[in-house]
C-alpha cells in the first residue's frame, strides 16, 4: 500500500525475491536473439581520428531458425600426415 492508503502503482511494486540461474537467462535470451551495439570513437583536441561501429546480432541456431551457413563436410576418420 503507498503512503496515501491506497495500492502501490506498478513501478512501485517490489522484485520478487527469487534467482534466476545464468544458463536461464542466457537461454531466454538466446532464444528471442539478443543485438549488440556498441560506438568508439578516439579522439585528440575534440577532433575525431578513429570510428568503430560495432553491431553483433546473437541467435540460437534451431529447426525454425537454421544456420546461414552451409553444415561442414564430416571429418575423414584417418590422420594426414
């Protein structure tokens, strides 16, 4: 309940108290896909010598969503010398 008596609003509701195991979270997000982004700039006296744009999309490769990329042939059994 909030000061005034009446219900708390959503954004006043406590996190519940329960964790969450990293190999959790990290399927959850592999599932939906996760997007990394990320700028860096190197710069002297304000005046910008380097630029890097980074951008990652990470998904979890399954039945409904299958790899771009060609399967790689089967390794032969015997060693080359």
């Amino acid at each position: 309940m909030s000061a005034d008596g009446g219900p708390l609003a959503a954004t006043e509701e406590p996190l519940p108290d329960r964790q969450i195991a990293l190999i959790d979270l990290l399927d959850r997000l592999l599932s939906g896909g996760v997007v990394l982004t990320g700028d860096v700039v190197l710069s002297i006296a304000d005046i910008d010598l380097v630029r890097i744009s980074l951008r990652a999309l990470i998904v979890s490769i399954s039945a409904q969503n299958p790899s771009p990329w060609p399967a790689p042939a089967p390794l032969r059994g015997g060693h080359e010398r």
